[in-house]
C-alpha cells in the first residue's frame, strides 16, 4: 500500500497493517493506505482484519498536521470521517484487532467495524479531544452516537474519560479483550467465522440497520466542512 501501511492477503481475509511510528499516527499517507486496502480487500472479496503494531493500535491524528494551521487540521479530519463513514458502510466484514492503545482516532476506527478485539493490560481507550483543547467535531459525534449507550457516550465525548482495556468493553469500544499472544490468532478465528455468512445478506443488512447513523455521519461531515478545527495544546 504504501511505507505506513501494509496488506497481506489470505485465503479468506486481508490483513491491513498500520506501522507509522512510536503513536502509530493517523495520517494523510496512513488514511490513502487504508484506503487502498480496502480497494483491495473488496477486489479480493475478501474479511479485513485491521490491525496496528505492538501496544498501539493509533494515538489518533498525526499532531504535526493537526496543530500546523485550522485548515490542515480540518483537511486530515474530514479524510479520517471519510474513511470512517466508508469503513461503517464497507461490503465485507471488517475485524479491528488493537494491540494497545487507541486514543481519539484511533478510537474512533474502534466505532467503525464490525467487530473489535482488544487485549489485556494496561492500555489505555477512549476519546481525548476535550482533554487537548478541541471541540469535538460533528462527525466525531454522529459516529460515537451510533456506536456508544447514552451514558458513555457522554462520559467519552463531554468528559474525554479514557477507558482500561477491561472497561473499554463495557464502554462499547471493544467486543472481547484476549492475552497478547492470542490476539491475531483470535481475529482469525473470527475471520473465519466470518466467511460462513451469506456476503450479499450481511453487506445489504448492515446498511439497512446503519442508515440513519450513515445518514447523520455524511451531513455532519459536511457541517464539518464549513467550519474550522484547531487543538489548543
């Protein structure tokens, strides 16, 4: 894909692999990377397995980019919408696999797949854009609307509360936690599981049940677009 982003293809799923750096950050190259697994994987026809590296799955967008000016911020954010509203609407199965890790962005791919497996430890999830000074963006919002109950999602989006591995599952942002070792292995294992669904049942039925959220997604990200987006770190 491209040097942040890796695929691997299997018999019956994909592995999209993101590897930029110490926070595995979401950048414009890690989104285009993303993207083009995605081509690939549905070329392929084939479950995706979205995965990071060692202890981190992302610590959100790329802060270089986000604090350069309100219009580079906004430019990296809108991509990152973009590619969730695709992932959430994306035809195959799509497994997010967090080795670690995964603050603001990173958090924000948890709520856009299918199915998350996280793993045990002390790891720290969830939604820090109030901590570090931005106002929570309208799409970060329609997207934690669909994913998240009432109480967390005010507990997550007003309160920026992060959440332990054990906890993030109970929030909503993850479905199991395994050990380490038994992460990969396990998102194969649901991989698997998977491939013995009818393909044209699961990709109509997602959309059918993610209608009004996609809907909200794509006109908040068009809100989005008129505005400005700064962090005040």
């Amino acid at each position: 894909m491209n040097e942040f982003v890796t695929y691997q293809s299997e018999e019956n799923y994909a592995i999209i692999t993101i590897n930029n750096g110490k926070a595995n950050a979401i950048s414009h190259e890690v989104v285009a990377g993303v993207n083009a697994g995605l081509d690939k994987a549905e070329q392929e026809d084939k479950v995706v397995i979205l995965t990071g590296t060692q202890g981190i799955f992302s610590g959100g967008f790329d802060l270089k980019v986000m604090t350069k000016s309100p219009e580079s911020a906004l430019e990296l954010v809108t991509k990152g919408s973009q590619l969730s509203h695709r992932m959430l609407s994306f035809p195959k199965p799509i497994i997010l696999a967090c080795n670690g890790h995964a603050i603001a962005k990173g958090a924000f791919l948890l709520l856009s797949v299918d199915y998350r497996i996280g793993v045990e430890g002390d790891f720290k999830i969830g939604l820090n854009e109030v901590m570090i000074g931005m106002t929570m963006h309208n799409a970060g919002i329609a997207i934690a609307k669909a994913r998240l109950s009432e109480v967390y999602l005010n507990r997550s989006v007003n309160n920026a509360e992060i959440f332990s591995s054990k906890d993030a599952v109970k929030a909503g942002f993850l479905d199991m936690i395994v050990p380490e070792n038994h992460l990969l292995p396990t998102a194969i294992k649901v991989a698997e599981m998977f491939t013995k669904l009818n393909k044209k049942a699961h990709a109509e039925t997602k959309l059918k049940v993610r209608k009004h959220h996609l809907e909200a997604l794509a006109n908040a990200i068009e809100l989005d677009a008129k505005g400005s987006i700064s962090i005040d770190l």
